[in-house]
C-alpha cells in the first residue's frame, strides 16, 4: 500500500534533480525514489559520554533520540537508512549495545554508514549492528552523500552533507533574534541538521536562489 507522505504531519516536500525528498521536523529527510531515510550526526552516546566526564546531562537526552528514530520507521516505513556520518560520538559504550538491538528489530531495513570524523569503532562493532559502511563521498543515483560538505562537487552530481549542524539566525521587529536549525539547500549541495539531541547549530548565510528550510515548533517552515 502507498504511503501519502503528505498526511505525515510538519513535513514539507522538497524536489531536487528530480528527485522527491521529504524533510522531516525531527531533522532527517526521506528519499522517496531511494525508498531511503537519510539522518546526520545522529551523535550516539554524546550523553553518556559527557556524564562519564562530570557534566550533568539527563538521560532524557538519549531515550529523544531513540524515540524520534522509531517514529520515523514507522512514518516512512523505508527500505534503507544512510547515516550520514558521525553515528557514534566517541569510544564504545551501551549505547552501542542499544544500536545493536534495534537494528536487530528492523532485519528487514539495511542500515548503512557514510563515514565521518567520530566514527571511530572497530569494524566488528560496525558489523554487530549490521551497518554496511561507505567511504565519502558514497554515489546513489545523481547524489553524493558524504558527511563533510565536499570543496568541489563534480558536474552531474548534488552533494548531501552533514557535519555542520546547520542553523539560520531570524530576525523580527524590536530586535528580536532566534536561530533555528535547517536543511538548506545550495546551487550544488545541501546540508542537513543535526539529529541527535544536545548538538547545538553553526549559522549559516544562504545566497540568492538557495532553499532553506527552518525547523520550528515541530513543523519544517521555508522561509527562503
């Protein structure tokens, strides 16, 4: 039975060489050609990380992320999932443990890896959670997905990146300022938010004929 994407609620749709791409307020994009999920700097056991060194972080931060990715396999009900880099924050912990689990709950979704600058573990941890891993930049279809922005995208191809943790600075009456995090999409390549929880933003300035996409109160808003 097909999905109608449009009935999920907060979520916009965006169309990019052809292709149809769905943006979701808990900060990942479904690929509906690809039958993908695509999810950035998901950040996996930052929490406990920074609780191991003293700093008071509620476990709260941890069971968001759990939460937000499950909805999303039941929204989309997708085929793959591309981690676009950064999975895992720093060394092994149960957190992992966790990953594993669920990956054993979806066997029918492949889960799959495009390495970033914290994916650090062993390739025996990376085949437990049975996650195919991709060097960047990975190609599918006319897409380039890596987790660093790419310096020079080739003709023919649109580069998805994360690692910045995208966000715009908005502006009202009486000065009042908010950033908010973003997808934004340039001439060339896109970058897409951060999912984990406790990552903070880097503002970004679009150009004229860019396409940003702001997350606000549990909705994807375009604002330019």
């Amino acid at each position: 039975m097909r999905i109608d994407f449009s009935q999920i609620e907060g979520v916009q749709r965006h169309k990019l060489a052809d292709q149809h791409l769905w943006l979701h307020p808990f900060r990942a994009v479904y690929w509906e050609e690809e039958c993908a999920l695509l999810i950035a700097d998901l950040h996996l056991g930052k929490a406990q990380h920074f609780r191991k060194s003293g700093i008071a972080v509620p476990e709260s931060v941890g069971q968001e992320n759990w939460d937000r990715l499950i909805s999303l396999l039941w929204d989309f009900q997708p085929k793959r999932v591309l981690f676009l880099g950064d999975l895992f924050h720093s060394e092994y912990n149960t957190d992992w443990e966790e990953l594993i689990s669920f990956t054993q709950q979806f066997e029918q979704i492949s889960f799959e890896l495009v390495e970033g600058n914290h994916d650090i573990l062993s390739p025996d941890a990376y085949r437990a959670a049975r996650l195919q891993v991709h060097n960047e930049p990975y190609p599918v279809g006319k897409f380039l997905l890596s987790h660093h922005p790419m310096e020079k995208v080739p003709e023919g191809y649109y580069n998805l990146a994360g690692h910045i943790h995208p966000g715009v600075l908005l502006e009202g009456m009486g000065r009042q300022r908010m950033r908010l995090s973003c997808f934004w999409f340039g001439k060339s390549q896109a970058l897409m938010p951060a999912f984990g929880a406790f990552t903070g933003t880097a503002v970004v300035r679009p150009e004229a004929g860019d396409y940003v996409f702001v997350l606000a109160e549990e909705r994807v808003v375009q604002v330019c």
